[in-house]
C-alpha cells in the first residue's frame, strides 16, 4: 500500500540528485519515508537519498519496493508544476502500476520490475581525513571554474595554510579556487588531495541548491562524499564520487 499528497515541486526537487546519475531506480516505502540507493552504470558515482515522510501532507506506506522509469516520472511531475495543486499518488495492488494526479490531470505509470534494476550498492565505510562544510554556491563556482579548463578538478586541503582548494589543469589555462577557513562555514583539515570528473559533478550540482550547506569528505585519492539537504530539510542526500588515480 503506498498513498501519499505533496506538493509537486517539493516532489521534484527531492528525486532531482537521484535522476542525476541513473535513469530508473528501486524505490523503497518505509513507514517514515522513501529511500533510495543507487549508483551509475559505469560505477563511478553513487546517491543515497531519504525523502522524509515530513515532505508529504500526508504519506501511508506499509513496505514494498517499486520500480521506476525516471524519466517517465519527471515528465509527469513537471506537467503538475505550476498547477499550484498538491499531486496525490496512488499504489494499485493489484495492477502494480502508479496513479498520479494533479488539477485535473491523470496519469497511470507502469512500473519496473525492482529485480531488474541495478543492484543497489553498497556505502563503504571510509575514513576521510578532511571536512569542508561550503555554501552551495561556492560548490557550484569550483565546478564552473574547472570545467572551463578541464574536465577533471582535484579537491584538497592543506592543514598548514588551513584552506580548502579546488584546481583545475588544462592544456593551456588552469583554475586554482582557494576557501579559507573564514571563508567557510567549517573546515577540519588533515591533508587531503584527490581528483574527479568534471561531468560527474556537474550532474550532482545541478541537483545542489545555491543557499544549501554542502559538507564535503574527501581524502588522499579516496572518494568524495557530499552531504546536503533539499525539500527545507525534509530530503537528505549523499553523493559518492570515485576518484580518477593519479599516475606517478
């Protein structure tokens, strides 16, 4: 059983970072909120994602797992925007597909078979040595910095100098942003220097507002984990992005 109201746009915003590395995914109906784990084909980014039960006006679920087409879903759901209506959705038990509606608009998804999707990975249980908590905005200036050069950036910090950096090589030009603690809203340095695909992060900022606390782990070639909150706080996110190996 799965019957749930909310507002549209909180509903798009909440599944934006998982729509931003896979096409479809499991959806799992806990008691307190849907949650959803995925990674990209090539295995290189990964999401973890809970839209709390607080972002519907109202939500009943008793379990399950549904499979969706996203980008069927997203369709749908920008159809409703604008309409200043909440959507209502609905589990069909027996047809196993998903009623939505929306100011007069109905729609009936197709569901995915859950077994046919992805397997859902698994969090590694790293020890990052570095902590930067940054403003959306600023995560999202690093990145436009460094794609105009490059399309990989390497995230560090340096404990000495207490900054958070983000520099970018290209054939000609190069992109070097320095944050200082003063200039963030927290760092904990332990030295740290990894790089990362451009395009990845591309993706997952587009899913990051501009007013959002960003906290960044990263490592010494290890991993980025991002953390921030959408939905007022109601949809929390972890990005996960494997780092490009440095040759000697």
């Amino acid at each position: 059983m799965f019957n749930a109201i909310i507002e549209p746009s909180r509903l798009e915003d909440g599944f934006a970072p998982v729509s931003a590395l896979v096409d479809e995914c499991k959806v799992h109906l806990e008691d307190d909120g849907i949650q959803i784990r995925a990674v990209d084909p090539a295995n290189v980014g990964m999401v973890d994602l809970t839209l709390n039960a607080d972002a519907f006006e109202s939500y009943e679920a008793d379990g399950g797992v549904l499979g969706i087409n996203l980008n069927r879903f997203n369709d749908i759901i920008s159809l409703f925007n604008g309409e200043g209506e909440p959507a209502h959705i609905e589990l069909d038990d027996e047809t196993r597909k998903l009623h939505l509606s929306c100011g007069g608009l109905e729609y009936t998804l197709a569901l995915i078979d859950p077994d046919s999707i992805r397997e859902e990975p698994d969090i590694p249980d790293l020890e990052l040595s570095s902590e930067v908590v940054l403003e959306g905005k600023q995560f999202d200036r690093a990145i436009t910095a460094a794609d105009m050069v490059s399309d990989h950036v390497a995230f560090g910090t340096s404990e000495a100098d207490g900054v958070f950096y983000a520099e970018a090589e290209g054939d000609t030009d190069d992109v070097n942003l320095q944050l200082s603690q003063d200039e963030l809203i927290d760092l904990q340095a332990g030295g740290a220097d990894s790089l990362f695909s451009v395009d990845y992060l591309k993706d997952m900022n587009g899913s990051i507002p501009g007013d959002a606390e960003v906290t960044m782990e990263v490592g010494e070639e290890f991993p980025v984990k991002i953390h921030f909150q959408t939905v007022e706080g109601d949809a929390n996110t972890t990005f996960m992005l494997a780092p490009r190996i440095q040759s000697e």
